[in-house]
C-alpha cells in the first residue's frame, strides 16, 4: 500500500501535469505546466494533503495557516481538517491578490493579527513571486511567517526568493520526473 506522500505525489503526476507550450505566473515560458487545480478538487487527494501539510508544519507553534487566492484556498481547508481531527486548534487565512472593492476593502480574510505566527501555503512555486505577495500581506498586519510550505517547487528560484524563510516544499518537480532545466 502507497504512503500518503506517494499516493499523492501519483494523484499529482496523473491529474496535474500538462505538457505543451505554457506562459507561467511569474511569465516564464514552459514546456510543462502543474495544474494544481485538477487535483485539490479530488476527494482523495485533498485528504492526503491535508494530512501532509499537517506532518510539515504539527512541530510548530502557530496560530493560522493560508495563503494567495485561489491555490490556498482548499490547501487551508485540507490543513484545518487535519488539525480539527488531531485536537489543536488552528485559524484559516486567505490573501486575496487586490483588495476587493466594496466591504472593509482588507486583502487578508481570517482571523489573524499582530503577534500572530503563521505558515503561509501555496500550491505550484516558480519564482516565488506570488507566494511574496501572501507573506508581504501578513507581515503588514503584524504576525510572523514561521514556515512556508508549498505542494510543488518547480526549482527555478522560489527557495532563493524565500530564503530568509523556513522553506518547505512537499514535492519538487523532480519528483515527477522533470528536469528544471529542459
């Protein structure tokens, strides 16, 4: 029987991979692309997530778990049922890319707030651009970022763009067998 870690890493490699001619977030081009989507969605794989992003981050002390719409969104879900089931209590957050026009106008929904430690999630991590965008946000409010985690690090500069951060991914895209480089 596969590990949770191996399970999803197959469920990741069958749903998510695209190959063809891809312009990424950061406007890179590639020849791969890792539709995270096509698998948050699935009953099973959401499930194993959670599970994993439980193991990466339960040796820490922290208040909240999120990150930048849209990818964040499920991955914050995932993680708070896997805590809810081990008895700690933990808060959800969400950034949302521009603040919204209407309401408090906040880009940050959750409970979260000055003196906060929080792990900041994300799914697919190329340059480490967008993920930035969540932990700028959080910082702004005043909490610490203790660790981020993401599902895929496509190895083209996201560590070195967190490098002053307790930088997790779950999987990197050797992991699928791609090369970064090709």
């Amino acid at each position: 029987m596969p590990t949770p870690r191996d399970r999803l890493k197959e469920l990741f490699r069958d749903r998510a991979l695209q190959f063809g001619d891809f312009t990424l977030a950061s406007g890179k081009k590639s020849s791969y692309y890792v539709n995270s989507k096509r698998v948050l969605f699935h009953a099973e794989a959401i499930t194993l997530l959670g599970e994993l992003l439980y193991e990466a981050t339960a040796d820490l002390d922290f208040q909240a778990i999120g990150g930048l719409e849209v990818g964040a969104i499920p991955m914050a879900a995932a993680a708070l049922t896997a805590y809810h089931r081990a008895g700690r209590h933990l808060e959800g957050f969400f950034v949302r890319k521009q603040a919204k026009g209407h309401g408090n106008k906040d880009r940050l929904e959750g409970q979260v707030g000055a003196g906060d430690k929080v792990v900041v999630i994300d799914d697919v991590l190329t340059t480490g651009g967008s993920v930035l965008q969540a932990v700028e946000v959080v910082e702004a409010v005043g909490a610490t970022v203790v660790r981020v985690v993401c599902i895929c690090d496509r190895l083209q500069g996201a560590r070195e763009a967190l490098a002053k951060y307790d930088f997790r991914p779950l999987f990197t895209v050797r992991d699928f067998g791609i090369d970064p480089a090709g």
